[in-house]
C-alpha cells in the first residue's frame, strides 16, 4: 500500500490518498474535505488505464466531476498508480519526498 499526503495550498486543502494494488486495479481512496474531489473518493483505477495523457482513466474522472484543471489530486493519484503497479519505483519516491510547485515570481 502506497500513501501520500497532497497539499493545495492555493486553495487551502490537505488530500490524504493511498493506494493498493489488486489484480489488475488500484484501489484508490481519497481522504479530502473538497466536495469535488469527494466525487472521485474511491477509484479502482485500471492498472493500464494511466499511461497515457489524453485517454487516462484518473483524469477522464476528475474531468466527469469537474475538478479543476490546476489541482493536485489527479496528479497525486496517478502517482499512486504508478507506485502499485511499479512503474515509479518506491524507492526512488522514497528518495525525493516530494513534488512542488513553487510560485518565484507572478
């Protein structure tokens, strides 16, 4: 099982997800307290259904529950897939910590 905790400073929220895989799904839940991204709080998230940008599972969800384009969440949970299913290797995410994106200058 994979957990990660998504800050959404820009809009003052903390997303906890984890993710497991089961056969040929990840099993994705969402703790959240943004009613959008309540409507995607559970996923079983086919484990090929993410390699692609256009046709991704995760994202044709967050679009089908209009979630903003410049949120987190998505991309947390697709890291989360690519985690169970082994394509992000644990140890290297381990390594990092984490993702950010920092405003220097606007």
């Amino acid at each position: 099982m994979s957990k990660i905790t998504v800050n959404s400073t820009i809009c003052d929220f903390t997303h906890k997800v984890c993710g497991k895989l089961k056969g040929d799904k990840i099993i994705v839940d969402i703790e959240t307290p943004c009613e959008k991204i309540k409507e995607i709080s559970h996923l079983e998230v086919p484990m090929m259904g993410t390699l692609d940008i256009k046709d991704n599972y995760v994202m044709e969800r967050a679009k089908e529950a209009k979630i903003c384009s410049n949120c987190l969440v998505p991309c947390g949970v697709l890291n989360i897939c690519k985690l169970e299913s082994g394509f992000l290797a644990k140890s290297l995410a381990k390594k990092a910590g984490s993702l950010s994106i920092d405003f220097d200058e606007v």
